[in-house]
C-alpha cells in the first residue's frame, strides 16, 4: 500500500500536505492545483491501467460531468471518475471534449458519442440524447431507456449491515446527505433505503437515528455534532460517503468519544485519504477505475452497433474492513 510519503514524493509537497489535503483540512493554505495533483497521485496509486488497444479510429468523445473543478475538489468521487475516463479514453486512442449541458449543448452533436458523469434526471437525458443517441449515463441511472454504468448498491449496504450486526450492533444510526436534480426534484438514495430495509426486517429501525444534510465533510461534522447532543450514543454509525465520516471524526474527537471503543463507523467510497486517518476507517471501496473503464468500454459498443436496445452495467464494491468497527457484546 502506498504511504503519505510516498504520495508526497510524487506530488512533490510535503507530508503534512498530503494528510491535510486527503482530510479536507479547511485551514490549509494551498492552491486548487496543489490539492487537485495531491488527489490525483493519491487515485494512481490506486489504478492499474489495461493494455492499450492499437489501430483504432480516432473518435471524439464528448465528456459532461455534473461536477465543476470546485466541486470535484470538495469531493474528489466523480473527479477520479473523470480522470479514469480520461485514462481510458487515451488507451484506446480517443479524443475527449469537456462539454457543460448548459452552454455547449448544440456542441453534442459534434461528438462520436457522449459520457456523462453524475445524476442526471429522464429529462436531461433525454434532452442530451436529441442531440447525439451515442450516450452513457455513469453513476446513475434515471430508467432503462438510457445505457449506463452504476454500482452496485444494494449489495454494498448489504455487506455494511451485516459486518455491523454480526459484531453485534443493533442501534445503528445513519448519517447521510441529500441530492438534488438540476429541476429540483429530490434524487434518490439507495443506501438510505436498503439500511432502511436492513433495520425494519431486524426490527431495529429507529427514525430518530437518522440525519441528513449534504456529503461535505463540513456536513458529516454538523450531524453527528447533533446526533451526540440529541441522545444517548448508538454503538454504530453509518456515515453516507466518506466525507461524511471525516467530519463524524472530528465531532467524535472534540467530544471525547473514542471510536471505535465508544461508537463504530463505516464510510462509504473508500477515499485514498480513509486509510491514513486515526483509526483508519472501515469504507466501501468503489472501484471509480472500473466505472470509468466499463463507461468507455460501453459507448465504444454503442458506437460500434446500431442496437436497438439499452445495457445497464453493474460495477461490484469491496467491503475494506479497519480499524473503526469493534465487536461488542
């Protein structure tokens, strides 16, 4: 596994750098460049590239990404989408063109095909698809008229809340954020549902341990700040990304709660920066390499075939166990 160190060496910045970055530490002094090639060093520790296909046409891909810079630096996720997208596309020889929905639309049909990265609603989709048909939807998927490449949540929160109750925790609270399309409507959340579903079949489910805000670190701090004042503690937490988690530490920290001796965490996405955190935190890992790749790899079959029907890839997740979870009873 790859050390601070050695991120900090390839990135050319110092240790403490690398920790505060990976921590969205808000008091660090450093440029958006400097955090943007600390996370990218951090993901190509993580990445293994395949081979490079040779003898392709060279097709122009349209990439449109729900993120801005800003924002992909706030929550790396959909930016280590993008760069494995980027990465793919050099393999195969592919040019890509940054495009945004709002002020490049006409420029869509210009494309050989088009990914979009981030949550993207019927409409948008459809608006997308006047445009250029040669179109897949990553990390969400609005309905099957659309291909797409999406995880495979139903069977991470699976492995969340069984690690959770085989250790024996019963009173899990949930920590989580909230999304909206650019209409306005509510997305949503298959983690909420499928913890939901967990606790009511165990007859453990309690309303009141639920929180939602948004899924900045600044958010994961505020909730669980409340949910430490509002009652006695839960043995467990589920924190909806891990940004969440990172600010569910430090309300742990300012309180004096130890974790995992006094409250258990699992995050979720499994960010470079979760495994260097005290206690390294238990998180799903979502291979964004894999969802990139798939994500290419299906509009160049789309580009290639006149098919007349959609495909919905299934990105599997790994359960990274840690040190945040303890065994109780």
């Amino acid at each position: 596994m790859a050390t601070i160190k050695d991120i900090a060496e390839k990135a050319g910045v110092s240790n403490a750098t690398v920790s505060r970055v990976l921590n969205f530490d808000d008091t660090l002094s450093v440029s958006d460049e400097t955090k943007r090639r600390v996370f990218e060093v951090a993901e190509d520790f993580e990445y293994v590239p395949l081979r490079r296909r040779k003898g392709r046409k060279i097709n122009k891909i349209g990439l449109v990404n729900w993120y801005d810079s800003q924002k992909e630096l706030g929550d790396p996720y959909y930016l280590y989408i993008r760069l494995a997208v980027e990465k793919r596309c050099e393999d195969l020889g592919f040019e890509i063109i940054r495009l945004d929905l709002i002020n490049d639309i006409e420029e869509l049909n210009k494309v050989d095909g088009i990914i979009a990265i981030g949550k993207y609603d019927d409409d948008e989709a459809s608006r997308m698809a006047k445009y250029n048909k040669n179109i897949v939807l990553v990390d969400h998927s609005t309905s099957n008229k659309f291909n797409s490449v999406v995880l495979d949540f139903k069977d991470s929160m699976s492995k969340i809340m069984n690690y959770f109750y085989k250790n024996g925790h019963k009173s899990i609270a949930y920590i989580g954020g909230k999304e909206y399309f650019s209409s306005g409507k509510e997305i949503y959340d298959y983690r909420f549902e499928y913890y939901k579903e967990f606790m009511v079949i165990n007859g453990i489910y309690n309303e009141s341990d639920v929180y939602f805000g948004g899924f900045s670190h600044k958010d994961g701090y505020k909730l669980m700040s409340k949910l430490i004042k509002d009652k006695k503690l839960p043995t467990a937490v589920f924190c909806g990304n891990d940004n969440i988690a990172i600010g569910a530490y430090k309300a742990a920290f300012e309180n004096d709660i130890n974790i995992p001796d006094d409250i258990s965490i699992i995050g979720f996405n499994d960010l470079p920066g979760s495994k260097y955190i005290t206690p390294s935190l238990s998180s799903v890992r979502i291979y964004t390499d894999y969802l990139g790749e798939a994500s290419v790899d299906l509009l160049n079959e789309v580009m290639d075939n006149n098919r007349n029907y959609s495909k919905k890839v299934v990105i599997p997740v790994d359960l990274k166990i840690r040190e945040s979870v303890k065994k109780i009873g």
